[in-house]
C-alpha cells in the first residue's frame, strides 16, 4: 500500500515537473520572440548600413553578401557630407554643457542635501527646482528662443549649452543632494577640526566620496543631451552647427533615397550611447530609475 | 502603509530632511553658516530661475500678445486672451488634441499593461532574465530621431520590414502605405513610442517589486498561496505607489514628445498623427511661422489640461487604494 502510495506520488512529481517546463520552455519562446522584436529593426538598420542602396532596394530582407564599409568611409572622409562636423557639434555641446552643469550641480546638491546648510524655506526651494520636472518643454522653449535671438545666441552651439544645462538641473540637483544627505557628518566635522573651511570640505572630502552619484547624473545627462532635438532644431539651423539629431533629421531629408548612407549614420550617432551602455548597463538602469520622479 | 513608504522609497529616496529635523535644534543657537549657503545654492538657483522659470513665465506672458518677427525684431502687441478663443475655433488644434489623448489612453495602457506583465515575468527570474532585462532597455537609450528613422523605413511601403513580413506569409491585402493614410499613422506613432519607451516603465516597475518586502511574500507562500495567487493579491496591490508614478510619467510623456513623432510622420499626413507639441512646433517655427503669442497660448494652454489630468489620474487611483 504505502510502496503503490509512494509511486503515485512520484509520478504525479514528475508529472508536474513536465508540465512546469514545457510551460516554462513556451514562456521562454514566447518572451524571445517579443525581445526578436525590440531588437529587429537594430539589426536590420546595422545590416543596411554595410550594403548599397541597390541591394536593400533589391531584396530588403538580405544578409550582406559582402560588408562594405563605403558608406562609413564616405561618411567620415566626404567633405560634402561634412558627418564628422555634426559629430564633433555634438561632442562640443554635449561636453561643455555636461561641464557647466556638473559644476552648478554639484553644489547646488550638497548645499540642498547636507542639514548643516538647512534654512527655513529651502524645502519650499527644493520644490520649486523639482516642481518644472512637470513643465513640458514646449512650455519654455519659444520664450527661451526668443530669449537666446535677443542676446545674439542664435545659431551658436553656445545656447543649446546654456539650455541644455538648465534642463538637467532639476533631476541633477536632486540625485546629488540625496547622495550628500546619505554621508555622514562626522567627515565633516573631522575636516573641519583640521581647518577646513566649508568650501574645502566640499572639495576635497565630499566631492571625491560622491563619485558614484556624479558618474550616474553625468551618464544620465550625457544620453539626454546627446539625444536632445527639439532645442537642437529650434536654436541652431545653420548648416555647419547641427548637432547630430538636427542633422540627421536633415540628412535623411536630402539624401532620402540613399537609405544605406542614412543607416551608417544612425548607427554612428547611436554608437557613443551604446557602447557606454554594453559597459555600463547597471549603471544606466540605476541613473534612469533614480531619475524617475514625481513632480 | 510601511510597503508603500517602502516601495516608494526606491522611486524618491528621501533628500535628507528627517536628518536635518534632528540636528536643526542644535543649530538654532549657534548662526547660520549663510555665506556657505549662498554659495552652493546661489549659483544653481540663478541659474534655474534665468533659463527655466523666467521662460515658462514669459511664455505666459507671451499667450497674451501677438509677436510677430519682422526684419530681425520682434513686434508685439497686446491681444489679451485673443489667442486662446483662436484655439477654441481652430480645426488642426482640435484634431491635434484628439490625437494626443487618444495616445495618452491607448499607449499608457498598453504600456502598463505589459510592462506589469514582464516585470512580475522577470521578478521570478524565468531563465534569461537579465538578458531580457538589457535588451528591452536598449530602446529607451537611442534618440527619438534614430527610432524614428528607423520605423520610417519599417513602414515603408515597398521595402519595409512590415510589409515584407506581411506578403511572405501571405497577406498582400494588410500590405499598407502606413504612413501615407489617414487612419493609420497615429497608430504607427502610438506603436512606435510603445516600443521606445516601454522598457523604462518594465524598469521601474521592477524595481518597484523588488522593493516589496521578501517576508511578505514569504509569509503569503507559507499561509499555502500559489504563485498566481501571492502575485494578484500581495505583489500587486504592493506594487500600486510605484503603479500610479509609472503611469503618471508614462502619460506625461505622451503629453510632451516631439522626438519621435516628429522624425516619423512629422505630424502628417494632412495632420492625421498631428500632436499637440508637433503642431506648436510647426506654427512656432516651421516654414510660415508669422506669430509666436499663439503657439505659446497652445503651449499653456496645454500645460493646463495635462496638469488638470494627472491630478485626476492621482486622485482617482489614490481614492481606490484607500477602500
């Protein structure tokens, strides 16, 4: 009886455990294919981008039969082309404006996230920084642009530095004063018995501990400006000055039958992005969740 | 209440002020550091107010006037809320509205739908979890512009991925000019920015269960729940803080992209995937921008209903949790 108990039971287990994988095994085929999906239109850009216009046009769907590097090589060296200008615009303003607002950041978190600089009404401050989290950017930018025409910003990489940095602030700040909240005060109060002052403090105790959080806001801000189009259309439409989206955007205009070219340069305005991201994936998941706030 | 303060906290870790409450007595005697404070806040709080709050109120400013740019100046003139009974009148502005809310119906729910879906799915860790996890966040990081591109060529009509798809297995007749209809390339948009953006929200509802307690749901295993069970009636109603943020942003976004509409249809055609922030960037600076007062009325205009509608989002969902 127990022994006949026994086998059922058994039976039953491997039972179930079939069915737990062959459920398991559809999931699986399931939520690969859907990923298929998130990732096809990646791969087939990739692979348009090392065939001719002709070969897509011929049969869309194919593997290249040969790579051919033409058209990133047209791409870098054309002076017709003029990619390598757009690239280094984007570079330019993503580097200054990374630079201008890691530095009002940075402060502007350790005066927000440490108790010793807490006054009455700065909570009132910290909302109101947070409060244009809601603000779209349609809500700003004809006045911005207006703003930048009046003081002769117009058509310089310059204002979309000045406003690029203005946009992070908000989520910027907010990252770096929850990081400088969490230290704690006795670093401070032993640098200040060695004579430091509160600026030293800041520089050469805090600043260092709060790498972590710096790396994430600049990661953070870099895929932001890198990306941005809407001030990068409005600000700027000379020719020589476009970042990469603008350009882009105007390149596929142009040349919008040559759909190779067009796809080297996607590819080569999404590499910066997606190469930090292939080294630094937790880190971006981390800054983008972190990011995400409630107005 | 604890789980939601829980969950929350990984979404909006706090910025310290519980510290500050403790220590503030001990300061009340001794000055305040002012000059310190000056200077960290100073420089950041100028620089917001010059680039960002003096913008969204001259924008205001500007809904009242009609400026038009002649000869390098801007000429302006008082119309008081002549601009805003333009918009009740105007035809594009209305179908721009449509649309928008359309999307920001459609597109939030099917995001949060799967986006809740997976999240739980990767939560239990089904085999490839982390690869799944990479690559459905891959989108979220590439421009707007570059998606965009991308699905133009997708929906091509003769060579598109879609349609190549369509014809080989045999459905000639679903072979459309997607983008070149009337009816469909709102749908296109709407489909588009889904699949852009819909591993930020599978990110963020993830970590909003993994905030979850484990002795929660451990204590729900141990009271004899199945799996299914434990999900529908612990994670999830735990999950509900993080729910309402995620599809607060996800519809605010909705609201405010431009990216990727305007690398994909550009608004068009004949306005038929028009948004609203398309179509104030085309009367502000497409080709015959004549007046800049009323494409900010639009844009306040605008901000008022998207405030007026996420406030409605968070009190009927907030409402729900307290019966």
């Amino acid at each position: 009886m127990i022994t006949a108990q026994r086998v059922g039971a058994k039976r039953r287990n491997t039972w179930a455990k079939w069915q737990r994988r062959i459920g398991l095994a559809l999931l699986t085929i399931a939520l690969l294919s859907f990923t298929l999906l998130v990732i096809v239109p990646f791969v087939w850009m990739v692979l348009m981008s090392v065939r001719t216009t002709g070969e897509i046009l011929n049969d869309p769907y194919g593997l290249p039969r040969a790579v051919r590097w033409q058209n990133y090589v047209k791409l870098v060296t054309d002076p017709q082309v003029r990619f390598y200008r757009y690239f280094g615009n984007s570079v330019f303003v993503s580097f200054f404006a990374l630079l201008l607002n890691t530095v009002l950041v940075t402060m502007g978190g350790y005066g927000f996230g440490r108790s010793r600089y807490h006054f009455r009404g700065r909570g009132a401050l910290f909302t109101v920084l947070l409060l244009s989290l809601m603000l779209p950017g349609q809500a700003m930018y004809i006045a911005q642009f207006v703003m930048m025409s009046r003081y002769g910003l117009l058509n310089t990489r310059w204002s979309l530095v000045l406003l690029y940095a203005a946009e992070a602030v908000p989520v910027s700040t907010y990252l770096m004063a929850t990081y400088f909240s969490q230290l704690p005060s006795e670093l401070e109060d032993a640098a200040r018995m060695d004579g430091c002052n509160d600026f030293g403090i800041f520089w050469r105790v805090m600043l260092p501990l709060s790498r972590p959080a710096l790396a994430t806001v600049i990661l953070l801000n870099f895929m932001n400006f890198w990306n941005e189009l809407m001030l990068a259309l409005t600000m700027v439409t000379h020719p020589d000055l476009r970042t990469l989206p603008s350009a882009i955007m105007y390149f596929v205009g142009e040349h919008g039958s040559d759909y190779a070219m067009a796809a080297a340069s996607l590819v080569v305005a999404m590499l910066p992005i997606v190469l930090l991201y292939l080294f630094l994936s937790e880190r971006f998941i981390e800054g983008l969740t972190a990011g995400a706030i409630k107005g | 209440m604890e789980a939601k303060a829980v969950a929350s906290t990984k979404l909006s870790p706090q910025t310290g002020e519980s510290g500050t409450r403790r220590r503030r007595r001990g300061w009340v005697h001794s000055s305040k550091p002012w000059g310190a404070i000056a200077l960290f806040i100073g420089p950041v709080m100028v620089y917001y107010g010059v680039f960002i709050i003096y913008p969204v109120l001259a924008t205001f400013y500007y809904s009242l006037l009609n400026m038009t740019p002649t000869g390098g100046r801007i000429v302006t003139t008082f119309i008081g809320l002549g601009n805003f009974q333009r918009l009740l009148n105007d035809g594009i502005f209305i179908q721009a509205v449509k649309n928008t809310l359309r999307w920001g119906v459609v597109g939030p729910a099917l995001e949060m739908l799967t986006a809740t879906t997976l999240a739980v799915l990767v939560y239990f860790k089904v085999p490839l979890h982390r690869f799944y996890r990479t690559a459905w966040f891959t989108p979220v990081l590439v421009s707007g512009v570059i998606v965009g591109l991308v699905f133009r060529w997708v929906f091509n009509v003769d060579w598109g991925l879609l349609n190549v798809a369509l014809r080989a297995i045999g459905l000639d007749r679903l072979a459309l000019n997607w983008l070149g209809r009337r009816d469909t390339p709102l749908w296109c948009v709407i489909f588009v920015h889904y699949w852009a953006t819909f591993g930020y929200s599978f990110i963020l509802l993830l970590a909003g269960l993994t905030a979850i307690p484990e002795e929660l749901i451990e204590a729900a295993y141990i009271d004899g729940a199945s799996t299914p069970q434990t999900v529908m009636k612990v994670m999830l109603p735990m999950l509900r803080p993080t729910f309402v943020t995620v599809l607060i942003l996800s519809f605010m976004g909705k609201m405010r992209t431009f990216n990727v509409v305007w690398a994909l249809t550009g608004g068009g055609p004949m306005h038929s995937s028009e948004t609203v922030a398309t179509y104030v960037h085309t009367l502000a600076f497409g080709q015959q921008s004549l007046d800049l007062g009323y494409p900010s009325a639009i844009a306040v205009g605008w901000f008022a209903v998207v405030l007026v509608s996420v406030g409605l989002i968070n009190r009927w969902l907030s409402r729900r949790v307290e019966q």
